[in-house]
C-alpha cells in the first residue's frame, strides 16, 4: 500500500469536506492513510481511526485566522506529505467534491503516482460522523441555527434572536455560540464541538448560518435534502459550496428573508429546489 500522510492547514468547512476523500481512500485498500490534525481539531477526524486511518496529533493547536505553523513538518519519514487544502491551486479554491479529489490526484500526480484510487463524483457524498456513544439531544420542532463568526470573514450577518424567538413561540433555536438572550425557545450549543454539533443537526427542522464549520458540519446524509439557507454569504474564492441534486441550499441577506425562510419551514412550505446564487430571488419572493 502506498503510505500517504494527508494533513489540511487551514479552516473547519475545508477539513469537514475532506472527510469524505478519508473515507473513499480508507475503503480503496490502497493506500496506508495517516492523517495530521491539530489537537483541536482532532473531533473532525478522531473516528476515522475506527476506519483503519492512522490519526498524528501535533502538539500544536489551531487559532486562526491563518496557520503559524504547518502540518507538513510532522510528516513522518517514510510517508509522502499531501495537503488537502483547497486553496492549493487557484482554480481549486471553490468548494466542491470534485475539487477536493482534484487537489489530492494532482498532488498524486506530481509525485508521480498515477491515480492511486477510483473516486465517484456523483452523486456528490456528505460528511457523516459517528455518532459518539452519549449522543445529545434536541427537543422536536428545532431550527439549527449557527450564530458563531466566521473566521474567513465571508459574511458578517447578525441573527437577531430576540426577534426569532418572539416571532416562533413553538420553534427552538439551538446556537452554535452562546446566544447572549435568556428565552425558553433559545438553546445554547456553544459547549458542543462540531462532530457533536453534526450530530444535533440531524435531530432539526432546518439549517441556518453563514457557512463556517459550524455550518459544513450539517452537511450529512440525513440532513441532505432538509431545509438550508447561509446568510449574508460572500466569498471571492467559493460563491456557492458542495453542489449536489437537490440541493436545497437558498442564500439569504436580511432578517425579513430569514423570517419568511422561518415561516415556510414552521408551515411545512419547502420543496426541493436548486441551490439560489447571490442575488437571484430569495424566498420570500418565491411562493411555496
């Protein structure tokens, strides 16, 4: 087998969407994967472990908003370093999961291993974790809702809760970071990391947020076709992310977009639809 040590630099949404390239390569048999990971980053990747992938820790962690330090340099001597960064190359940088295979084949390439493993781009895969064994909870009739700020700083939108709260009595919001506002309705998720944030996402109505980790991590197979909008998304290197059919991802830029978006979901009023690039109809212009 070929003994490949793949690491990623860079933000939580690029390493959530690499995990499934972990899986395709670990269900392969071709290579001996080991994969680098911060110490805390190591929820997006410990249960790989169970998979047959080798995890290295560093002793170093990850605080952003861009690596001091690279994985690369703990690459061990008898493997070959891969990053999975999608920023590798500039034709790369949207995220995609045909992007993802890209990065790792032309790295393979220029190393001169000729297509070590045979990946299937569609239909496109999601992220899915394991479930640990003491999986939390949410009540029914909960809105995910990621309230955290992004540290790409592609989307500067501000929920305001008291106003959802007050507006959908009998919807619960459960917030990625602590939600500063004392309601029965809003729950607080700060204290759960993104492989058990992925985890509550299922249990949810919908998906709110602006397209950090704490949004990626909602990108699994149970949640494939659920309700999904990113709000006041603007990204240079990635307009819109992980396209697949039947992506209901809608792109939203004010309050009164994310109400209307609220109010389909609380009457049940969504369909399967394309993903909405910036600046085509939001939904509260396009009847249910």
């Amino acid at each position: 087998m070929i003994p490949l040590y793949l690491y990623n630099d860079l933000h939580f949404g690029d390493q959530c969407f690499t995990r499934p390239l972990y899986r395709a390569i670990l269900a392969s048999g071709a290579v001996d994967l080991a994969i680098g990971v911060f110490r805390n980053h190591l929820p997006l990747v410990e249960d790989l472990a169970e998979e047959g992938a080798t995890i290295l820790v560093s002793d170093y962690e990850d605080r952003g908003p861009s690596p001091i330090f690279s994985l690369r340099h703990e690459c061990p001597p008898d493997r070959i370093p891969i990053s999975t960064w999608l920023g590798e190359y500039e034709d790369t940088r949207e995220h995609q999961w045909r992007n993802v295979v890209e990065v790792f084949l032309r790295q393979c390439r220029e190393r001169r291993i000729e297509n070590p493993v045979h990946f299937e781009l569609e239909p496109t895969p999601m992220i899915d974790f394991r479930p640990r064994p003491l999986e939390p909870s949410v009540p029914a009739r909960t809105v995910y809702l990621d309230d955290s700020e992004t540290r790409s700083g592609h989307s500067a939108f501000r929920f305001d809760l008291e106003r959802l709260a007050r507006r959908f009595p009998d919807l619960y919001f459960l917030c990625t970071a602590e939600p500063g506002l004392k309601a029965p309705n809003i729950l607080d998720g700060s204290r759960f990391d993104l492989r058990d944030l992925s985890s509550l996402s299922n249990a949810c109505l919908a998906i709110l947020g602006k397209g950090s980790g704490p949004f990626c991590c909602t990108y699994t197979e149970v949640n494939r076709f659920k309700p999904r909008a990113v709000c006041g998304y603007r990204s240079r290197t990635s307009p819109t992310f992980w396209d697949y059919e039947g992506n209901p991802l809608l792109y939203l830029d004010t309050m009164d977009e994310v109400e209307a978006f609220l109010e389909r979901v609380h009457r049940g009023g969504f369909r399967r639809t394309a993903a909405r690039p910036p600046g085509t109809p939001s939904p509260a212009e396009v009847p249910a």
